[in-house]
C-alpha cells in the first residue's frame, strides 16, 4: 500500500525530506506512520489525511496523503 507524506517546517529537517512515498503493510494506521518515520507521539502536531484532521489510530487506505505539521505559536 502507497502512502504520501508531506512534512512541514522542522520536520523535513528531522527525516530528511519533505515529501515521499512509502509502503506501508496493508490497513496502516497514521500512527504507524509517524513511528516508521520516528516522529515522537509526544510533540504537538497537526496531521491532517486527504486535507482533513485525523486522529492518531485512524486506519489509512491506499492512495491517501498525509501532512505533518508541528504546532507554531506567535503574534
């Protein structure tokens, strides 16, 4: 199964780039995917499949995109 990922800000500097496909085993979860690309569950981040909000053990389907944002503060 291909997924897209997509990072965002300090994010393509931890992995290494900012936008891939992978291949993941069949039924991955988003979860999954931020532990194959050792993202710590820990930091706040919005994550978002096919452009909408996604919580961490939603299963994901061939084909879909998902973005990787860190939470950014300021004025």
């Amino acid at each position: 199964m291909k997924i897209k990922v997509k990072l965002i800000g300090p994010l393509i500097y931890e992995t290494g780039f900012s936008e891939k496909d992978i291949e993941m085993a069949e039924a991955p979860t988003v979860e999954g995917v931020l532990e194959l690309l050792a993202i710590s569950a820990h930091r706040p981040k919005i994550i978002t499949r096919n452009g909408k909000a996604v919580v961490p053990h939603e299963l994901l389907e061939n084909g879909d995109t998902i973005a990787i944002s860190p939470i950014y503060s300021g004025g």
